[in-house]
C-alpha cells in the first residue's frame, strides 16, 4: 500500500510498462502471478484515502506516466 492508494495492484507489461489500479478491494491476483488481458483482478473498492468506491488508474513507462487513453481500445476510452 502507498500512502493514500489503499490495496495498490501493479502489473508488469512488455517494454517497461506498469499499469496501476489503486483503492481496489478484494483482489483476486497475489504478487508474481500472471495475469491475461481481460482477467478479473479486484473489485473497485473505497480503501486508501477515499470515502467512497472508486478506481484511480495509471500507466507508466519507466518513471513516466502516461495518458492512458492512449492505450485503451476506442469504445472504452469514448465513454
């Protein structure tokens, strides 16, 4: 857990690609385990430093976030 984050999954991808979903709860994946496009991984949840359910989502290559919608499919990134 970061400060604030509450239950923080992080998953490695190719070419130095993290993806992070934070504030989840119940996560169903453990460190070390690998995981498929698509695979459920938590349930959105209100843990960290939030009131309420949410899902905070990054991706970051190397040290560098970058604007997810970039990298998501197009109906996704539309709503």
């Amino acid at each position: 857990e970061l400060r604030g984050f509450g239950n923080l999954i992080l998953i490695k991808h190719a070419d130095g690609y993290v993806s992070a979903y934070a504030h989840t709860e119940n996560p169903l994946v453990a460190r070390g385990d690998i995981v498929t496009r698509g695979q459920r991984i938590s349930s959105v949840g209100a843990t960290g430093a939030v009131n309420r359910p949410q899902l905070h989502f990054e991706i970051r290559q190397g040290r560098k976030s970058r604007d997810p919608v970039k990298y998501l499919p197009q109906a996704v990134a539309s709503r």
